[in-house]
C-alpha cells in the first residue's frame, strides 16, 4: 500500500533552515509528482511547491521563492523541503503530498502524515 | 492566483441531516476541483475530484457537483464520523490553491 512517511517534529530559531524528508513506499516512486502542503496552527492548507522526482524539476510558488529547495534521492525513494531564513509565521504542520494521475492529476491522493516544524527564539 | 472562497466557514448538524458547502472560484476552473476531509491532527483525505468523482473507497453519501466557478460537496446523510473541516482545491491552475475550509460541527 501507498505510503508516505516524513520525518519528526523540528524546533528552530529565527534566521534558521529546516529540512524535511518525506518518504515514499508501496507505488514507483519516479511515476508521480510530489508536493510540499503547509498548514499553520487553526488555519487552512497553503500549497508551497512541487517536484518531479523522475528529472528532480521543481516549481515553487511565488511566496516561497528564494527560500525553499525542493529535492529526492531516487535511490531511497525520498524527497526533502527545505526552508530557510525561517520567522515565526513559518510554524506550521509541513505535509508531502502525491499528485495522482490521468483522471486525477493535479489532486492529492496521498498524503504523509505531516511535521510540526516549530520557530521560535 | 484562482481564489477559492467556501461558504459557510462553519455548520452545526446533526447526524442524519443533509450538508451542502459551496466553493466558489474566482474565475471558471472547468470542473478541476477537488475536496478533502480533514480530522483534527491528520493530513486531508482526499474525497472527490473532477468536481464529481468520488475517489475510491469514500462513502456514496458523499457527492460533488457543480461547473464553472460554483461548485457544491453534498452528504446526504451525516454519520458521526463525518465531523469534520472540509476544504476544496483547484488545479486548472497548476498554482494550486484551496479554500479556507469549512468546520462540520455536531449541533
């Protein structure tokens, strides 16, 4: 079965980098897009960017330019987000998520189960 | 960006009754919507895309509709486990963008 599964809970200061790795079992990791959804405490989802881990091309939205890097290794069937310069509006639960395919592209059809990356000084 | 605006941001019922939310998009997003069901503390599930699709394994009272820019998530019939906050996502635009969801109380 598919499954995404993504690392522990971060702490970091203001002006600190986080990176969050996301990894895939159950489906060929190289067939589907992954992307990178936010959450901040009580609010809604904030699509932050997307990554094809067949080539490693990636797209990020404009929010999030010049201080995300979306990456995988195809050897472990991973991807990472990282997050740098990070402030205190950046806390927030950091989900992977699956694009499907053909009828589905564009929707998410399977999520990890999130990280609570936490800023504060 | 396609704005996605839900109404109403929150609803009380009662297990048994009929639910509609709305979601409306800022410009037409050709029936590229989907819906998600989120429990406190877990990622989103997904429920239904193409506007009207249910994904597998999601209950038949769960039903979506609409075109254009107004697009609906109808549940026939509230179980208890149906609780919970709803959000609707576009992706006509591949700048993905969702609604800001909308809480499914027990009145």
């Amino acid at each position: 079965q598919v499954q995404l599964v993504q690392s522990g809970a971060e702490v970091k200061k203001p002006g600190a980098s986080v990176k969050v790795s996301c990894k895939a079992s159950g489906y060929t990791f190289t067939s589907y897009y992954m992307h990178w959804v936010r959450q901040a405490p009580g609010q809604g989802l904030e699509w932050m960017g997307i990554i094809n881990p067949s080539g490693g091309s990636t797209s990020y939205a404009q929010k999030f330019q010049g201080r995300v890097t979306m990456t995988r290794d195809t050897s472990t069937s991973t991807v990472y987000m990282e997050l740098s310069s990070l402030r205190s509006e950046d806390t927030a639960v950091y989900y992977c998520a699956r694009e499907g395919v053909v009828a589905a592209a564009g929707v998410f059809d399977y999520w990890g189960q999130g990280t609570l990356v936490t800023v504060s000084s | 960006d396609i704005q996605m605006t839900q109404s109403p941001s929150s609803l009380s019922a009662s297990v048994g009754d009929r639910v509609t939310i709305t979601c409306r998009a800022s410009q037409g997003i050709s029936n590229s919507l989907a819906w998600y069901q989120q429990k406190p503390g877990k990622a989103p599930k997904l429920l239904l895309y193409a506007a009207s699709r249910l994904e597998s394994g999601v209950p038949s009272r769960f039903s979506g509709s609409g075109s254009g820019t107004d697009y609906t998530l109808t549940i026939s019939s509230l179980q208890p486990e149906d609780f919970a906050t709803y959000y609707c996502q576009q992706y006509y635009s591949t700048l993905y963008t969702f609604g800001q969801g909308t809480k499914l109380e027990i009145k």
